[in-house]
C-alpha cells in the first residue's frame, strides 16, 4: 500500500503518467480502499463520471433554443389567426341578425318597409332643396354664356390695335 500512498502524492504533483493515473482509477473504483485513501475516493469516482458523461456543444444547444423559439412563434401566430377568424365570425354573425332596423326621432324601428319610406321621403325633401340652390348657378351658366360674344368683341379689338400698329412701322 505504499505504492498507493506514493502515486497518490505523485499525483497531486502532478508527476504521473498516464498508465499510472489508470492504476489509482482501477484502485478506487474496484472498492477495496485503505480507509486513509477514503478522502480521495471522490475525486476519482468524479472522473470516472466525467468519462460517462457525453457533453452537448453550444452550437446544438443553440440549435434547440432556435428550434424552440421559432415553434413558439409558429404556435402563437396560429392560435392568434384562430382567435382573430372566430372573433370576426361571431361579429359577422352578429352584425347580420341586427341589421334591420332603423332610429328615427330616437326610437329605434324594426319595420323595414317603413323605414325605408321615410328615408326616401327625406332624400326627396334633400333634392328639392338641392335643386332649388342649384337655380341660382343655372342662371349665371346663362349670364357667361350671353356674355361670350361681347369677349369676343374686345378680343377682335384687341388684334385690330395689335395689326395698326404693325402697318405703321
């Protein structure tokens, strides 16, 4: 058991070789321990885990969290598009049971036929309104177009003065 004692120091000097430090492996792990080597039982059961243990690079733990977050944005887009076709739907639905009726005076009217009766009688009162507010500007449509051949008049005026004084030069 000095042998052990020795290559356990050679050991946290570092000095060992390979086929040595197997050796304080093969030591520890077979379970027949000196009860002073105990203490050190744990730093070679650790590195033989280690041995066991496969390590996942960065790269494909970065792939996962991609993988991850892009499935988190497919999933919430769809339920959203979900939510947003229901609620349209519903509102579609409703919007088309609710439609026939009308508020006139503040009371609201259910009866369609009437409704639109009174709607047209109004629009007939707007067009006369309308058309009477249009007379005056058929009037003056009138006035421009008498007015017309007096432009004229001062437009042929005009070019006799321009073609006088071109003779005198």
């Amino acid at each position: 058991m000095d042998k052990m004692n020795e290559l356990i120091e050679k050991y946290f000097r570092a000095e060992t070789s390979l086929s040595e430090e197997n050796e304080l492996k093969h030591y520890f792990l077979a379970g027949k321990v000196l009860p002073e080597h105990e203490p050190y039982r744990a730093i070679f059961e650790a590195f033989d885990e280690e041995l066991h243990e496969t390590v996942e690079s960065s790269s494909k733990k970065k792939i996962q969290f991609q993988h991850y977050t892009k499935r988190f944005w497919i999933q919430t887009i769809s339920i959203s598009g979900i939510a947003a076709t229901l609620l349209l739907a519903f509102w579609f639905m409703w919007s088309q049971q609710n439609n026939d009726f009308a508020i006139m005076r503040g009371k609201r009217i259910n009866n369609a036929e009437y409704a639109q009766q009174y709607a047209r009688a109004k629009f007939e009162k707007v067009n006369e309104a309308l058309a009477k507010s249009i007379e005056p500007m058929e009037s003056i449509k009138k006035v421009r177009e008498g007015i017309k051949p007096v432009q004229k008049i001062n437009e042929t005026r005009e070019l006799m003065k321009e073609i006088k004084n071109k003779l005198q030069y």
